[in-house]
C-alpha cells in the first residue's frame, strides 16, 4: 500500500469544495479547527498533544521554554539552590489569579506537581529524586533533594503532553489515576465549559484578570503571553474536504493540520498563508501490547521489524514527494542531538514478506489474533494503521483490524487484559518531534512496565540508561547513552518507528503565529 485513497471526486480548486455552514464569529473570536477531538480535557492524564494544546489555553507553568529549548521563569518569579544543588526555592510572581478569582499558592502548586509527578516522565524523574517538597508560605515552594538535578527548571517547562498544569489544590488532589471534572487554571484564557459539544465544539474565552510576564522572550511557552483574540472557538471538523471548505470560505480561521491532499487547494488561495507549524516534524509509531501474546515474546516482536518499511508509511500521508518525509527515523528524532543512525540496517534492507513470514513462525509465532486499533476520524493515524494492517496480512499475521474513533481507541489502549477481553495488540499514533527528543519526554522509550505509556514495555536496561542519560555529565555523554538506548530497542522493539514527516497548517487574516506547538497567544488579526 503506497497511497491512501483520499478525497476522490473532489475537484484541485477551492471553489470546487463544499463550504458548510458555520454561525459566523466576530473580529474578536478566532475561529479553529483542532488536528483532532479534544476528548479529554486533563492534561494530566493523556499524552494526546490536542490535550496539551487545551493544557496550555487554560493553564499555566511555573518555568516555560523558549524557541531554543531553555527554561526561564513563567509563573515563577524566579529561584535559589542552595546545598550544593539539592534545595531548591522557587518564588511565585505576585498576583496570580485563578479562573474562579482564587489566588494562586504555593500549596497549589505542590500538590499539581505531585499529581503530575505521578503520570509524568519527566515528573516522575524529578519525583525520584526529591527528598520532600513544600510549601513554607503562599508563594514559597522549596525542593529538597536527594542528590542535584540541574533540569528542575526544564521538568517544570515542559511543553510537551503531559504539560505541567498548576491547578487549584482542591482539583489537584483528583487521584491521579482519574481525571478531573473541574477545568480552572490561571492560564491566558478560561475554558467555557457550558458551550461545549462533545465531539464538535469547544470555546474559550479571554481572562481578563490573567496577569503576563512583564519581560523575558515572548517565544515558545516562555515571556509574555499576550492574548487579542476575546474567544476561541474550536470546531471539530474530521471530514477534510469539509474543513478545507470553511477555510477557503472564510468561515473559520485556522486549519490546525491540513491533509497532505489539499496542499495544492490552500497554497493557490491567495487569502490563505500555510506554513510548517511545527519544524522537529511529526513521527509515527506503532506501538505493540507487550504484556500479552504474541508481542509479549521480544523475538516475535523483533522478526516483524524486518517488514516496516518505512517509506511506505510516509507515502501514505504525504505522497511521493520525497522532500516531505524522512527515513529511515531511529528512535529520537531526525537532526537533533540525540539521534543517530545505530542499528538502523534493519530498516533499510530489501523487505521479503515471506522471510518475515518464516522469521515469525520460527520466533514462535502460532497463528494468534493480533487487534489493530486504527482511528478512522484521525486521517494521518487512519493511514497508518491502514498500511499496518496491509503489511501485518502479507507476512501472515492474522488480523483484527478495529476501527474506531480516536476517543474510544485512546480509552481501549488503557485495556490490560486479552484481547478476548476487550484488550488489544497494536495501535500506530504519531508523536510531534519535540515529544521524542531525549529520554526525559520521550515515553516511547522507557521499560518501566505498568506504570509506563500503554503497551507497558518492560526493561531493565532501559531504565537503567533512561536514569545514566539524567546523570550523563555533558551532551557527548548523554549522546553515547542515546546510541545505547536506540540499540537496545532495536533488540526489544518497544515499538516500530514508521518515518518522520512535515505537516502543515494553514490561516486566513491571522499574524503573529509562531513554529512549535499549537499555541494562541500571541496572535491577532492582520
């Protein structure tokens, strides 16, 4: 399968598409349509990045990251560290308010940091190491550790899923395990959640009392967050011709993710401005239950390495323009400092379906239903999955492809049990670049098992390099780790990385708008 079958019928002109009908927004509203659903509205509880990007509307961080990746200061007003790098002590800015008119204490937020702790990465990183954190006074927060951790700042910057939201102390307290029912942070907007439609709709609205940075660089998720638009209202449209048509119509503003199809549509629109939103690219990844058969054995897992042919993957979203897409993508992300190409011969030699067929059978492969979930409202990830299930058929796995929404797929991946059970086998999903630069965000490549990202990969060499990379003492050093950690998953394959590829978003009458993360401060109209 080398080309998904999309949009047949619909004729390369804007005018040719279809406009639906819209309630029209004033010049104050931005009018958006979101990559995907918003279905969970906890950025503590997902790693979907449409629920980062709500994250970051509604709340706020104690550090924030600017266009080259270093933290700075954001509701803090700044730190000490003391002993010899293990007490540190934070200082809230003045005047921060929450959406209910609640300031903002420093018992907020050490009870959002356990709680994000406890389903983080990077959290859980910075809560191994931490002796104790408290609150001695409302804007006081102090870290006591057990040995330095001089990425304290960049734990609590990180913009990518799951974002470190600090939220009153009475939602914090939700078990982290469950998501919470009350969306009030003391972010740039407030969510409306009166107006929502589950599935269509989601509003937000500016808050007024929400007190920016005076200084620092007003890039990334760091410095001034200054808001023009009065409400956002973000419309979920899955059908592409469709969103292409309210964008050329005029009725909506900003196409988050546009398909690779309608390129040619949105780039001879002389009202429309499109754009690489986001520079690291998107990467895919089909990700294997390691818990059950018959992914739970490593040598099966390894055998079916032999038949990703990645380029294959990039086809189906972007076509054939090779400038497009990358392969062959290793597990940190292509053109930065952590990845390289070791081990990657696999990925790049001649595929034979029936050697696969032969390597399976004799890794010990007996014929087991393998589930494949695949979204079929999520276009990108549809193709995915679609040429997953084409490739999983030709070397004889027998399979079970699902289709579902991305909703309902992110709640079954959370299925432990059989697939007679409700359980499943594999999922592909795509991560943006930023999510897989380093092991401190990258969740794909952790053995921590149950309490890690769904497929519950377990190593203990992993985890053992996962912890050397925190204490590596300069980049050469944390670079040798990542080579080991890529060769170690070429051996135990965690999961199949499908290819690195650019995905474009396009605007109508909208100026300001930064590279990186979907973001909505910042911008006005032109």
């Amino acid at each position: 399968m080398h080309r998904r079958s999309l949009l047949k019928g619909v004729a390369a002109t804007g005018a040719a598409l279809s406009a639906p009908t819209f309630a029209q927004g004033t010049s104050r509203t931005l009018r958006f349509i979101p990559q995907i659903d918003l279905a969970f509205l906890d950025p503590h509880w997902t790693t979907a990045n449409v629920t980062r990007n709500h994250g970051y509307m509604v709340f706020d961080t104690l550090y924030g990251l600017d266009q080259h990746d270093v933290a700075h200061p954001q509701m803090a007003e700044g730190h000490t560290v003391e002993d010899d790098g293990k007490r540190w002590t934070i200082r809230l800015r003045e005047g921060l308010v929450f959406h209910d008119g609640t300031p903002v204490l420093a018992r907020d937020c050490v009870a959002s940091i356990r709680r994000w702790g406890a389903r983080d990465a990077f959290g859980g990183a910075l809560m191994r190491v931490t002796d104790e954190i408290s609150a001695p006074d409302d804007r006081t927060i102090v870290f006591r550790l057990k040995k330095p951790f001089t990425l304290l700042p960049d734990a609590l910057a990180k913009s990518t899923a799951m974002m470190p939201a600090m939220m009153p102390e009475r939602v914090a307290r939700t078990d982290p395990g469950t998501q919470i029912t009350e969306i009030i942070g003391s972010g740039p907007f407030r969510y409306v959640a009166d107006e929502r439609l589950q599935g269509s709709r989601n509003v937000y609205a500016k808050f007024d009392r929400y007190q920016p940075r005076e200084t620092g660089p007003a890039l990334g998720s760091a410095g001034p967050k200054i808001v023009h638009y009065d409400r956002v209202v973000w419309t979920t449209i899955p059908d592409v011709s469709t969103a292409a048509g309210a964008l050329v119509s005029g009725e909506q503003d900003w196409w988050e993710q546009v398909a690779h199809d309608l390129k040619p549509v949105i780039a001879q629109n002389r009202d429309l401005q499109m754009r690489v939103q986001e520079e690291t690219g998107t990467v895919g990844m089909l990700r294997p239950n390691c818990t059950q058969a018959p992914f739970n054995n490593a040598a099966i897992r390894r055998a079916l390495m032999g038949a990703i042919d990645q380029a294959s993957y990039m086809q189906a979203i972007v076509g054939e323009d090779r400038s497009s897409y990358h392969v062959p993508t290793g597990f940190f992300t292509p053109g930065t400092p952590m990845a390289s190409e070791v081990g990657l011969d696999p990925l790049r030699r001649p595929k034979d379906d029936m050697a696969v067929r032969r390597d399976l059978e004799a890794a010990g492969y007996k014929g087991e239903k393998v589930v494949l979930l695949v979204p079929t409202d999520y276009v990108t990830i549809k193709a995915l999955g679609d040429v997953a299930a084409d490739m999983l058929r030709r070397v004889g796995v027998n399979v079970d492809y699902v289709a579902t929404d991305w909703g309902n797929m992110l709640q079954r991946r959370n299925n432990r049990g059989p697939v007679e059970s409700g359980g499943w086998s594999l999922f592909a999903t795509s991560w943006t670049g930023t999510d897989l630069l380093n092991p401190a965000t990258h969740v794909g490549v952790r053995g921590n098992g149950a309490a890690g990202y769904a497929g519950w990969y377990e190593s203990a060499r992993l985890e053992e390099l996962y912890n050397a990379w925190f204490d590596a003492p300069d980049l050469a050093a944390r670079q040798a780790v990542c080579r080991d950690i890529q060769t170690i998953c070429m051996e135990e394959v965690p999961y199949y990385p499908l290819g690195q590829f650019k995905q474009h978003t396009a605007t109508r009458g909208i100026q300001g708008l930064q590279t990186g993360f979907t973001r909505f401060w910042g911008i006005r109209p032109v």
